[in-house]
C-alpha cells in the first residue's frame, strides 16, 4: 500500500485528500496514463494554491503572479499557458525549498505530455510502466504535496493574531516546559517553510519588538513576542544556523538593549534571563552590552535563583563557585539555604560547618521566622555531618536570636537536636568506656 490514512493527513482539504486517492487507485487499477494525467493537474492545483498562500501572507512577487495568473484564467487563455506561468513562478523564485523540483517537475510534464497525445512519429499512445508512474507519485507526494507553502516573508506580519492569543492565554513569562511545547507548534506550522533570509529578517523584528520597542501595543503582547523569538533562536540552533547570532543586524539589536528598559520591565528582564540561559550562544552577545550584562550578572547571577548559572556568565572567573557564595552577600538568604546547598555542595572547597554558620547568622532578628524554620530543618537534616563545635556555635546563634526560640516550631526542633546531642553523648561514653577497657 503506497499511502495510508496518515499519509494522506497532510492535504487540508477533503477535495484534495479524495483527488489524490484517485490518483492513487488509478495507479492501482493500472490506469497509468490516467494516473499521470490526473497526477500532472493535481501537482499544478497544489502549487497554485501554494502561490495563494503566499500572496496572503504578504509575498509581494507572489500576490503579483497571482494576479497575472487569475486574469489569464479570467481572459480563458489556454490552459497550458496558465501551467507553464505556475511552474515558471516556483522554478524562478522557490526552486532550491523543494527537493528535486526542476528534475521531477520536468520529468512529470513530459511523462504527462506523453501520456495525453499521440506520438508523431508512430500515431501510437505512450503506455507508461508500473515503476514509472509509482515514482512519479511518490515523488510528488515527498518533494511537492507533503510541503508547506514556501515562507519567504517577515513572519511577524502573519503572526500578529497568534502573539496577542499568547500574551491573553498567559499569565506571564512561563516555565520551560510551556516555552518549547509552544515551540514545537510555532516550527510546525511556520518555521518549517521559512528560508535562512527570513529567519534572520523575523529574528530581527521580534528581539527588537522583545527589548528595544517601547509602546503600549509591545507592552501588552510581550509574552507572545517572547513566545515567538525564543521558538525562533530554538529552532535557528537545532537546524544549525548559529550564523545566525553572529549577524551584525542581530548583534546590533542586542547592543541596543537599554538597562533601564529592562530594569523597568520585569517581564522584558524575565525573557531576556530565560533566553540567556537557555541558549548560552546569545551570553556572549550580550556580554558586549556591558550596561545590561552588569544589570543581569548582579541581579539574577548573585541570587539565589541565579547561581546555578554562575560559570555560564563568569566562565574565567578563578573563583569557586563556592567561594563566589561566600564572598557574594545577596546570596546570603536563610531562606534559600537548601537550594543553595544543592548548588555549591560538589564545589572542592565547601565547608559545611562554615556554611551552616553563615547562614545561621544571616536569620534576621525581626520577622525571620520563617527563615529560622528553614535554617533549622537544614540544621536537623545535616548534623551528623557538622562539627562539634560548630554544632555548639549554631546552638548559641540560636539561643541569642528570638526568632528561633519563639517560632511555633521552636520546642518540637529542639527535642529532636537535643535527642541527637544525647545519642551523640552516650556513643562518645561508649567509645571511651571500650577504650579503657
């Protein structure tokens, strides 16, 4: 069976999908001249709708041919010329998006040719073989059928009511898994027909729209402009494009970049974030921004929420990450002490006990509680691995600071480390007795 119901899930039109089915039960009857025939007319009816498309979406050349074609149609010119100017417009203007289009379209009009009139030479019909009509079909159908309109266009043109139906259905700057499931729709349905020139030309409009425009339209629909520029950088990278961010129009974009407008913005400076650390080829870029990059590495690197990205933006930085930590007070947050840890834990210089202690002295002395009970929980779950005397230095931290002694979980903690302390006591006893004896 050459082609399924799945296959057949590419035309977007019931007429089409039943056309090519009798197409392909032509094939199967052995009809093959009809085959071909009806394969020819159907290939011009694809390309010409394709030429539709195009004009909708704002293709210049395109909505020309159009015209041109349609007043031919109109002045009932003959029906070869109208073929001849549809394929002509796609040889002229789209040859290298299809593959093999000369070979094969060529290769089709002189099979169907063939097929539909005499031969001069001996007054007989051309009877095509099995294999001959079976590649024809199944050529068209890779190389012509199964392919989108050609995008040679700035996207944002025809995108405009898909960016405000994202910024509407979005509460903000959303997380990762929402970003590339997005993506995957955005290449799908438009990315996949777009040429490297109108990749480069969209990606422009977009990371200017993103972090340069100021207006009350971007401002409003930022989440879906973002939605679009992240799916274009994911997509640009994965084909392979990385030329694409050595652009002097693209660079020249991110130089642009104001601090204040991202400062000002908390949606803009999210984007920006999520971009820079999702795709580290764009950190470089923006590190001759020297304004923003300073902007980014102090307010999001040296938090708690940023240190993960330390190397990415401190590369040649000599410093452990650990050592980073320690001499970065904003990082120095009771209340991120778990997720802190989890960072810097693997560096070769990490000190628990110092941390720890750190950390202890960083619980404020008016509304810390809640700072208090996540410092504790840490002090609890990690004692065994602590010194002596940095359990008794965090004992007496904890003691001097109310905040610890008059939270709600206050009395419930301090059994559980005094029943440790005690353990702890009684196995020191034990060694020494077995010691002396």
């Amino acid at each position: 069976m050459l082609f399924d119901d799945k296959d057949l899930s590419i035309f977007e039109n019931n007429e089409s999908k039943v056309y090519f089915k009798e197409i392909v039960q032509l094939y199967y009857s052995q009809n093959y001249r009809s085959s071909i025939v009806m394969l020819y007319s159907f290939v011009i009816y694809d390309l010409y709708t394709k030429l539709q498309t195009m004009a909708n979406e704002g293709d210049e050349k395109a909505t020309r041919k159009l015209a041109e074609i349609n007043s031919m149609i109109s002045d009932d010119a003959k029906y070869s010329k109208v073929e001849n100017s549809v394929i002509q417009f796609f040889l002229d203007n789209c040859e290298l998006y299809f593959k093999r289009f000369v070979e094969d379209i060529e290769y089709l009009k002189t099979c169907r040719n063939k097929c539909a009139h005499l031969k001069v030479n001996d007054s007989s019909l051309y009877i095509p073989k099995d294999y001959v009509a079976r590649m024809l079909i199944c050529s068209m159908y890779d190389n012509i059928l199964s392919v989108k309109a050609p995008f040679i266009m700035d996207l944002f043109n025809v995108v405009q009511s898909d960016i405000e139906l994202y910024s509407a259905s979005a509460s903000g700057i959303t997380n990762e898994r929402y970003n590339f499931s997005v993506s995957e729709k955005i290449r799908n349905k438009y990315l996949k027909r777009m040429t490297y020139d109108s990749l480069k030309k969209s990606y422009k409009t977009f990371i200017k729209l993103l972090w340069v425009t100021e207006n009350e339209d971007t401002d409003k629909n930022i989440v879906g402009i973002f939605l679009f520029a992240f799916s274009v950088t994911d997509y640009a990278i994965k084909q392979g494009y990385q030329q694409l961010f050595s652009e002097d129009q693209i660079i020249n974009i991110y130089k642009k970049i104001d601090k204040d407008t991202i400062k000002n913005s908390p949606s803009r400076k999210k984007a920006l974030i999520t971009m820079l650390t999702t795709y580290p080829i764009l950190v470089n870029i923006i590190r001759e921004n020297e304004p923003v990059f300073e902007y980014i590495c102090e307010h999001y690197i040296k938090s708690p929420n940023g240190l993960k990205h330390y190397r990415l933006f401190y590369p040649n930085d000599k410093r452990s990450i650990y050592s980073f930590f320690i001499e970065t007070p904003s990082l120095h947050k009771p209340l991120f002490i778990v997720k802190l840890y989890n960072i810097i834990k693997d560096s070769e210089d990490f000190n628990i006990n110092q941390f720890t202690e750190l950390m202890f002295t960083k619980v404020p002395s008016f509304y810390g509680f809640d700072d208090a009970d996540e410092v504790t929980d840490f002090f609890i779950h990690h004692i065994e691995e602590l010194s002596d005397d940095s359990i008794k230095k965090l004992m007496e931290i904890y003691n001097n600071n109310n905040q610890f002694k008059n939270r709600y979980r206050h009395s419930n903690d301090m059994e559980i480390i005094k029943k440790h302390l005690e353990n702890e006591h009684k196995e020191v006893e034990k060694n020494s007795t077995n010691n002396d004896n």
